[in-house]
C-alpha cells in the first residue's frame, strides 16, 4: 500500500506517468471525444479511464505527483470551442486555477481547432478519459 498518492490514481495511470518523460504529451478528455479511436495511436496504445473524475478533478489528481513542463512557452492546450473558437467555457477557468494552483505560477494554456487537436492528441503518449460529460478535452 502506498501513502499520499490521490485515490483517484489508479495503478495504470501512475504507470503511464512513471513512463512520460520530457516532451511527452498526456490528454485529458471527457466522454464526447473520441478517446478510443485516437488513444489506438497513441505510444500507450490504449485508453485510460477515470471514472467519476471530471477533467478538473482529473488534473488536479495527476499534477500532484506530474509536474507541467517548463521547456514550453504553453504547456498546455485545449480544444477551441467549435463553431466559435473565442468562446470560454466554463471549464476553462477551472482548469486553468487548477494549473496555476499546482504549479504555482501562471500556466500558458494554448487552443487549437477541433481537429487539430484531435491530429495533436494522436502524437499524445497517453488518453485518460474522465467519465463526467463535458466539453472539450486538454492535453499537457
């Protein structure tokens, strides 16, 4: 039994982040993207579920033991909003007070087109599919 590692991290995931290494992307998603499809192409090659999480949970989980990279200008990128891409969800200030919050300083979040997101999230190592209905995904 391990101590201080959040509940919500299963075995498989804290494998994968044990895998990542600098450069190596992690999708987060909700259960409207095409987590099965795109994760087939992914290094990991298949999906990962956290069930119950929503995507901030999510986060807030795997960036208490994964660390955002610093190399990068925008450590992050979600997906625009289709059909408006200067539209902000709700989701999006709570992600990023979750980044900012686990990193300490002001994280740059990059957006881009649907499916260039999805063309990015292919290069992803890894897909964890949080099982809350939501809007758009975000990789890191």
């Amino acid at each position: 039994m391990l101590k201080g590692i959040d509940q919500r991290l299963s075995a498989e995931v804290v494998h994968v982040l044990m895998l990542m290494g600098h450069g190596d992307d992690l999708v987060l998603c909700d259960v409207n993207h095409p987590a099965a499809t795109i994760a087939a192409e992914t290094t990991h090659g298949r999906l990962i579920d956290m069930a119950g999480c929503d995507l901030p949970t999510a986060a807030r989980a795997i960036l208490s033991l994964m660390p955002l990279d610093t190399f990068v200008p925008a450590p992050v990128t979600r997906m625009q909003v289709v059909g408006d891409p200067e539209a902000q969800m709700p989701v999006f200030a709570r992600m990023q007070a979750v980044l900012d919050r686990a990193e300490g300083r002001p994280v740059a979040m990059q957006a881009l087109e649907r499916f260039e997101f999805y063309a990015a999230a292919k290069r992803a190592f890894a897909i964890i599919r949080t099982r809350i209905p939501g809007p758009l995904a975000v990789s890191s």
